[in-house]
C-alpha cells in the first residue's frame, strides 16, 4: 500500500458535473430575466463553493448579500432536483476507487460544495465505497484551501500525523489544500481548469487519464 489516505475532490475531479450546475444557476437567472452564461464561463467560475458560484455568475451590481440569498436559495432548490441530469463518474474512476480500497487505503471526499449536494451525489454513484469522510462545505468546517479538511479526514482515518496521504484534485485550490496541509498532492488535468493552471501550482504530480493517476497512486 502506497497511500495510508487519499482526499479526493469530487466536482471535477470524481465526478462531471458542471452541466448541471451551469444549468441550476442558469435557472436562477433566468428566472429574474438577467444574462445567463456559457458551460465555458462556469468552467471558471466553480471550485469555490455555491455561493461564491451564484455570486460570480450576477451582474457585478447585484453581487450584495440579499440578491446573493435569495438566488443560492433558487440554485439549491432546482440543483437538488436535478442533480444528476447530466452528471456521471469519468470513466474508470468507479474501478479505481473499488481498487484502492481492496488495496488497504483509507478514502474521503472533501468537496466545497454543499453538504447535502456531496452527500447526494456519493451516494448515488458510489454507494460500495467505503469513504472514511465525505466533506462539503457546512457549517464549521472551512471552505478549501483551508487544510482542515485533510486534518479531518485523517482523524476519522485514525492517522497518525506520520501517515502518508494525498489530495488529489482538478484544480489550483486541492493543490493548495494539500500543500498547506504539509501532504502529497496530485493533479487531474481532465477536471474544470485547464492544464497550465494546474502546473503553476505545483503539484508532486499531474495525471492526465485515470490509468495515469492509478499508476501514481498504486505503485
């Protein structure tokens, strides 16, 4: 066994997702008659957690608290409803986690999306493993790159701080939750943010395919 604990991302990194957020703050807008957005504009936006979502998606004078809420509680509504329109695990990543698991590592899932939304989705697609933690963003816990999430994890892990562990996720913001969490992190360039971004974080290591990734975490 390589890896003690794996922390996986979910959105992006586990999980395609992005179709059916785009198409749950698309629904709130539209519902009040202002600009709706491209699957390539969220691309850029996601990875912050909803709410920082629905801010960046209103027009820059709507950003205030009371639009904020009232169009999050419209986003959660419809995206609950429809989460898995279009969402589905990448392909050979269901395999992977079932390996890993028989192979002797610990794995959790440390999302900033909300709770119920993370909890729902592992649920549903991947209802044999065993996660030692499923984290999204909830009422005190902080929002990544805070590395609280890690130290969570490896205490539901039981983990020892000498344990081995890694974040593995698509996007800037893992990469620096597992650095300042003092672990090993590991990149997947298939998630929202392109490859270059990925690379100016510095990594331990960039996956481009799930066989990539499961040679990095199994050798």
């Amino acid at each position: 066994m390589k890896y003690n604990l794996l922390v996986f991302d979910l959105d992006g990194t586990l999980l395609e997702t992005l179709e059916d957020l785009a198409a749950a703050v698309n629904y709130s807008l539209d519902c009040s008659s202002l600009p709706l957005h491209s699957i390539d504009e969220y691309r850029k936006m996601v990875g912050h957690g909803v709410r920082n979502l629905v801010r960046s998606a209103l027009p820059e004078e709507m950003r205030d608290d009371k639009n904020v809420d009232l169009h999050l509680a419209r986003f959660k509504k419809y995206y609950t409803e429809h989460i898995d329109v279009h969402t589905k695990p990448y392909p050979g990543i269901s395999q992977l986690l079932e390996k890993l698991t028989r192979e002797g590592s610990a794995i959790a899932v440390a999302s900033n999306k909300f709770q119920e939304g993370t909890e729902t989705l592992i649920n549903k697609f991947f209802p044999e493993i065993p996660f030692v933690s499923v984290m999204g963003n909830r009422e005190g816990l902080p929002l990544k790159p805070d590395p609280q999430v890690i130290y969570s994890a490896m205490e539901k892990a039981a983990l020892s701080a000498s344990a081995r562990v890694a974040m593995i996720g698509d996007s800037a913001t893992d990469i620096a939750t597992g650095h300042n969490a003092g672990v090993e992190t590991v990149a997947v360039s298939w998630g929202f943010r392109p490859r270059k971004s990925l690379e100016l974080a510095e990594p331990d290591a960039i996956a481009d395919n799930v066989e990539g990734l499961a040679a990095l975490l199994l050798a």
